[in-house]
C-alpha cells in the first residue's frame, strides 16, 4: 500500500493544539525522567503501564486477580490511578459512526433467547455498542459473553463490573495525572485502505486534541501503516510500534521482527517500540540495538507480571513495562528500582524513608552470565 502525507491542517480541531505541547511539560508521578526516544520528551527512569487500566480479564484462568475488575473500564483506570503508576494502556477503535470507543476485541457478543450473537465492533453505532453490558443508569444492557483463547464462549464475568464507555469519557472521567497510552486497535487480518485508516485516526486524534489537556500520551498500534499515518498527521506525541517480535508470524514482514520493527521506526520517525518481553529475553542484544538508534523500548506480556523479570528489564535499559498485576508490580518497582535513582529523594516523605525490601545485587559478569542464560530458558 503506498502511503501518501496527510497534512496536519486536514484534521479537523487541530488548532486546539497547545504550543510547544510535548511530555516535557507534563507532571508525572516521579519527578525526573528520560529522553523519549528521537525527541526532546521526558519520561520517568522506568515507566509502569498498566494493561487495560488495572490488568487484562482473563475469564479462563485460576488467578482471580484476572477476574477483578473490568478491563478497559473507567473503574479500571481510576483503580489502578490509586497506585504509583504513570500510564494506563487500552485499546481505541472507532464505530461506524465515527465514534472512539474502548474495547479490546474485534468482535462483541451476546445472547438472546439462548442463541449467541457475535458483531463487529467497528460495524456497531455508537448507541448499539453502549447497549452491552451494565448500564450507567442501573439497569442491566445485553448480556456481554466472550470468546477465550482455546475457542470457548464464555460470559464476561468479574467481580467489579462497570459499563462500555467512549474515549472521550475516558479523557473526563480518569484521574488526570494518569498519563495515557493509547493502542489503536486494527484486526491483525485485515488489509486497510489509506483512506479507511485516515478516517479512523481523524477521528481519535479530534478527541484527543479537544480533551487531553496536559496529560501525557502515548499513541501505539501493531498496524505498521497506521503507526506511520498517526505519525504523519500529528507531530505533538509520540508514536510506538507494537510488535510480538516473531512470537506469531504475519502476512505483513514489518511485524515478524525486532530488526524489522527498528527499521520502520527509523524509517517512519516513529518514537520507539513496545515488545513481547519474550522476543526482548531471546535476543538481549536487540534492547542494545534498540538503544543505539535513539529508539524507546517498552514491553508486554504475561513475564511482566514477575517482579524479578521486570527488574531483569530495568537492568537492561528497557525503559517501562506494561502489567496487569498492577499493584504488586508497582509495589515491587518501588521497593527494588526507584529508591536507587537519582530521583529517590522525591519519595520520602519527611523523615521517613521507603525501605528497600528485596533490590538483587549483581556484578556486571553475573549480569552478563544472565543475559546468556535467558534465551535459553525462555525456549524451555
């Protein structure tokens, strides 16, 4: 597909823009930071994002932590605002009739009379979408079933439920220090037309430059065209390219690999990457590539949710994690990262000081002997 410059003037009410607009500006949860990638931005030393706001629902697993609260949620995301987390991430896509909403899934499902019935979310209108699920005013919306990972339909249960709800609402209703990173979801299977693309960014960048005010953004996406759209038509935050890194393979080879994602971040002026942990954990001297291009590299996965995987990263240089086990990991960061910054003093309060618990030690020869071995045990 050859993609053409969409000029910044074709989306409508980017002239609510702020001057100067950039994460330098804004206040995070830790006081000093890091340059983001290939621009003048700052970042906290080691970003903790939060999957979905307060963790990904997961209805099929044992852990009844994946089955809390809501994913994608606005008592998600306020939830896990109570912890020392700087983003929340969640999944943007646009209904029929132009309108971002949250949800992860491509499809939506329900149940009437017994019969399961499953639609597109981006085929939906925006009232049709709000429907499912619990409603706002108390009474209850169409039943929401899920399909899981091993084929099997299930209902959308959790112990904390809350109802669907738009981008814009997000932008009103979330904690408003909580940076946000935005993942524009696209169907992994699905060939998009420019013109389609450019729709649907136009219409999430119009919310987001109406209702961000000073809160920091992210914007990311595993559609390699749609990261350099996005890119093209604004220039005020920073873009990321998702990628499982070979874990799956794709039609698309822009997507089989971290070689090929740093290639299409240098070539698209995109800000960095968000990784499968395991492909970062296979191949170690990527993070060093990754680094040497100026790039950021953030990751996802289920090893996210190990305190001593995630300080493994930090030692690394990888720059944030994305998790679903927000508070244990937050709590983790604290006790085995952030106190060692230069930055520490910013936590204490008075005179009481934050212990650290459980910081590993390392010599730079056990570092680079774990580095050797993790490849190896991954593959296990």
């Amino acid at each position: 597909m050859a993609l053409k410059a969409v000029h910044v003037s074709d989306v409508p009410n980017l002239d609510q823009v702020p001057e100067n607009a950039s994460l330098a500006l804004y206040s995070t949860r830790f006081s000093k930071g890091v340059e983001f990638g290939r621009v003048a931005s700052r970042i906290p030393k080691f970003l903790v994002i939060g999957h979905r706001g307060n963790g990904m629902n997961a209805l099929q697993s044992t852990d009844n932590r994946m089955r809390g609260i809501k994913e994608n949620s606005i008592l998600s995301f306020n939830t896990a605002a109570k912890f020392p987390l700087d983003f929340v991430e969640f999944d943007v896509q646009v209904t029929k009739d132009g309108c971002p909403v949250i949800f992860h899934d491509d499809f939506i499902l329900t149940e009437d009379e017994g019969s399961v019935f499953e639609k597109r979310v981006t085929e939906l209108c925006l009232s049709e979408f709000l429907c499912y699920g619990p409603q706002r005013a108390g009474e209850a919306g169409k039943p929401l079933l899920r399909k899981t990972k091993d084929g099997r339909i299930v209902r959308w249960e959790v112990e904390k439920d809350d109802s669907l709800c738009t981008l814009q609402q997000v932008f009103d209703e979330v904690e408003p220090s909580l940076g946000f990173n935005i993942e524009i979801k696209l169907d992994d299977y699905i060939v998009y037309q420019e013109g389609y693309l450019i729709r649907v960014l136009q219409s999430i960048l119009q919310v987001v430059f109406e209702y961000a005010r000073d809160r920091p953004i992210i914007f990311s996406t595993f559609q390699p065209d749609a990261a350099l759209l996005v890119k093209k038509l604004q220039n005020t935050y920073p873009v990321f390219f998702l990628t499982n890194g070979g874990n799956e393979i794709y039609y698309d080879v822009r997507r089989n690999s971290l070689d090929e994602a740093i290639k299409l971040c240098l070539e698209g002026g995109l800000q960095g990457i968000v990784s499968e942990v395991k492909a970062v954990f296979r191949n170690p001297g990527a993070a060093t590539k990754i680094k040497d291009a100026k790039l950021s590299l953030v990751t996802y996965g289920k090893l996210n949710n190990v305190a001593e995987a995630v300080y493994m990263q930090h030692l690394m240089g990888i720059e944030g994690v994305i998790v679903d086990f927000v508070q244990e990991i937050t709590e983790a960061v604290c006790d085995m990262i952030k106190p060692t910054e230069e930055d520490g003093d910013a936590l204490l309060e008075g005179d009481r000081k934050m212990q650290v618990k459980s910081k590993p030690h390392f010599t730079q020869r056990e570092l680079s002997f774990l580095l050797k071995l993790i490849p190896e045990l991954i593959q296990l």
